[in-house]
C-alpha cells in the first residue's frame, strides 16, 4: 500500500494519476497547503523539502519518497508500467520527465504566481513568464508532430508534461495555436484513470479562496 501525501496541484496529480494509470492501492492523506501543513515537522520527516506531493510506500519498509518526478521514476520502477526498459527510449522518457521538472513546471508556476497570487501586477513580468511557458508548449508541440505520446507509448513522460499543460488557462494562456499539444491533451484528459487522478484529493475551496489565501501566504 502506497501513502500519498498530496494537494489539488499539478505536481500533485502527477502522482495521483501515474497511481490511478498503473492501478496500484493508495491512500489519500490531504495536505493543507493554506494552513502550512507541509512545513509540519511530522511532514518534514518524510519531506525535508516541506513540498508536497511525497508517498511512503508500506510493502517498502515504510521507505519514503519526495520530489514529484523521483515518485513517477520510483512508482514506474516498481512496478515496470509506464517506462520501458530499452535503454535509449527509457532515456527519451526520462529526458522529457527532467524538461518538465526543469522548464516547464517552474515557468508555468511562476507564471501562475505573477497572473493569479501576486499581490502587485506587473506587466513585464507577466510577460516574461507566459512567453517562456507558451516557448516551452511549443517544444511539446513539435515534438508531439505526427506522435500520440511523447515517446512511443504513453509514459510518466506524457503525464507529467499534461498535469501542467492541461491547467494553461490558469495563468492566462491558450493552446488552440497548437494543434499537436492540444490533441494530445485531451487524449490524455480522455483517460479515466486521468480523470480520476486529477480529481485527488478533492478541492475543498473555489478558485476565488485559493487566490485570496494564496495572495495571503504571499504576503506573510
């Protein structure tokens, strides 16, 4: 049994849907980002990050695993789903997992921060991190020219890049101008076990609450 220590975010469901995809039993131990949960010392031994989405996988003697993309790779690992063992195109998986723990998740985040949380408007700003965030959604969209999936079949790879594109009206951005990312995204959103991850745990609060405690936390 698999511990999931997680929050309505893309990096959440990242987890939460590789889970749902490779059919393993998790339980779903929500975290209140809001009330600073995970800056909790009993959090902090399982993270030292404070970050969410961590697991402890019970069948593994209680082993603990932070860090999204270390999760997927861990999860994958065990259970020999959604990552092949051919050397060169586990690399390719593993290569677009790093662009999007890399580029465009903390690109897109900031751009979340500056458009939804920031407590100031600043344009250029703004700017700066939607054009990065649409640059990177281009790259996706070349790579995706004539592909279902990123690489070969569908893989950690594809569900960590769609946990973020598919949340792009957050912060302001659409993706109709690119065909191939779009396809693509709702191939994935057609899943169920897609749907059902995206969906853990439950949102408690509207979007309007989240801005506002968000902007609160900012501002602390």
């Amino acid at each position: 049994m698999i511990d999931l220590y997680t929050a309505a975010t893309p990096n959440g469901f990242k987890v939460s849907v590789t889970l749902e995809e490779m059919g393993l039993p998790y339980t779903v131990k929500a975290i209140n980002l809001m009330a600073a949960e995970q800056k909790e010392d009993w959090f902090l031994k399982i993270n030292p990050n404070g970050r969410i989405p961590a697991i402890i996988d019970r069948d593994n003697d209680d082993f603990a695993v932070f860090e999204s993309g270390a999760i997927m790779l861990y999860l994958a690992e065990k259970t020999g789903k959604l990552l092949p063992s051919d050397p060169k195109a586990r690399s390719q998986i593993i290569q677009w997992l790093m662009f999007q723990m890399g580029g465009l998740g903390p690109m897109q985040g900031q751009a979340n921060v500056f458009t939804r949380y920031f407590p100031e408007q600043i344009p250029s700003v703004i700017a700066r991190y939607q054009n990065e965030t649409m640059r990177l959604y281009g790259v996706l969209d070349r790579a995706l020219e004539g592909r279902d999936f990123l690489v070969g079949d569908y893989s950690i790879a594809d569900i960590a890049n769609w946990c973020w594109v598919r949340s792009h009206a957050w912060c302001g951005l659409e993706i109709d101008s690119l065909p191939n990312l779009k396809a693509w995204a709702d191939r994935i959103a057609a899943r169920p076990a897609a749907e059902r991850g995206v969906s853990v745990p439950p949102r408690t609060i509207d979007d309007e609450a989240a801005v506002k405690a968000a902007r609160a936390m900012l501002q602390r």
